[in-house]
C-alpha cells in the first residue's frame, strides 16, 4: 500500500529541537526506541534535551506513523565519536557524525529492544524490568550486540516501516537496495554511502534495528 500522508499525525514539536535547514538526503536509518507502548515517552525525552536529537518519525505497535520534523530537516539522531571514526579510516573524521546526521532521515520503531531472560520466572524483561510475553518475543542462536532476545517488531510496524522508504526513495532517490552489512559497523554507513542501515551500522554499542528475520525478508523485498 502506498504511504497515506493524511494519517500520519503531526506532533507539536518545537523548532529549537531540530535544525530547520534543507538538506540532501542520501541515507535511512532505523532505530528502535528502546521503550514500551507508546511515543509519549519518548517525544518528552526529545523536548528535554537542549542538544537537538530526535528522529523524524516514530512508528507505533499499531503501525501509525508521528512525525516531529520533516524530512527536509535534520536533527542528531547518531552520535558517532570523532575518535571511532578515525580508528576506520574516515578521512573528514572531524566533522563526519553531522554531515551524516544532515543527510540522513531517521525512523524510530517503538520496541523494547534487547531483553534479558530471567531463568527464576522463566520470561523475559527489558531493561526497566518490564515481563515481554513470549509471543511477541525474537531469539538469536547467538548473540546480537549482547542479547539473545528482543522485542518483535509488529507486522504493522513493518508494513509502515516499509511504505515510507518507498515513499522516501521515490522523493530523494534514496536506493533501496539491502545492505548486507547493515547489522554490524559498516564502512559504506560512516563514509556516508547512500542507502538503507540501522544505528548499529554506525555504532558498536548500539542493537538497533536488530535483524528480525521479517525485517530482513521485507527490506530484501523493496523494488531496487
């Protein structure tokens, strides 16, 4: 289905909390939000920090899309230290970390993300302590970025997820295609190469997005 403009819901978000200057854009990140239901949480945080992070949009459990700032638009979203930079050989190491987040669109997936198994009760929790139902639960053989499980993203998540890269592709011309490295730290990522990643292709200490195999199948999916 193609992306309805009209049902995404625009949040009050004021303009000293991203940068209103225009942008090319050349890359899509995913995030995970790292929280339970709902974006109240997290759109509070954004408003108290005086250092301009956010994401342009959050998507739901229910799939529905709030958007802070247009994609038009940046704010810090990466957080890449100039010191990791250097150590894999980006020349402008410097200034790198916002030259990306200048040109890069961000999407926030509300999830838990990395869970911890409690072997007493046998469940799972987040970091809060908050108990995921094993349903909505995916385990990893073996480890990603320091967990064997995490919260699943919601089909309707996904479905959202995957309208609005068409979406974005179609506007900037963004390619499509699946990045295979896109799981762990990629060069092609913090050289600021066009495509579609995830924070951890940027980062060592961060797991989202992790590689659900659904969201593998459906990024494999996009038209190229």
């Amino acid at each position: 289905m193609a992306l309805d403009l009209k049902k995404i819901i625009q949040l009050e978000f004021p303009n000293n909390q991203y940068y209103r200057e225009e942008t090319d854009k050349k890359q899509i990140v995913l995030h995970h939000t790292a929280s339970g239901r709902g974006v109240t949480g997290d759109f509070r945080h954004w408003l108290n920090t005086p250092q301009r992070i956010a994401t342009h949009v959050i998507v739901d459990f229910e799939g529905v899309i709030y958007q802070a700032y247009s994609s038009k638009y940046w704010a810090h979203h990466l957080g890449v230290k100039q010191a990791f930079l250097k150590s894999n050989g980006i020349e402008n190491y410097k200034t790198q970390n916002k030259i990306l987040n200048q040109h890069s669109i961000a999407i926030e997936i509300d999830a838990w993300g990395g869970l911890k198994y409690d072997k007493e009760n046998g469940v799972w929790k987040s970091w809060a302590g908050k108990i995921v139902p094993a349903e909505r639960v995916v385990k990893y053989e073996k480890k990603y970025r320091g967990y064997f499980g995490f919260e699943r993203y919601t089909d309707a998540q996904l479905c959202a997820v995957k309208d609005l890269l068409i979406f974005w592709n179609k506007r900037y011309e963004i390619p499509l295609h699946y990045n295979e490295d896109m799981w762990d730290v990629s060069k092609n990522a913090l050289k600021g190469k066009a495509g579609v990643y995830s924070h951890s292709s940027y980062r060592k200490d961060k797991s989202d997005a992790h590689p659900q195999p659904e969201l593998i199948q459906m990024l494999k999916g996009l038209p190229s």
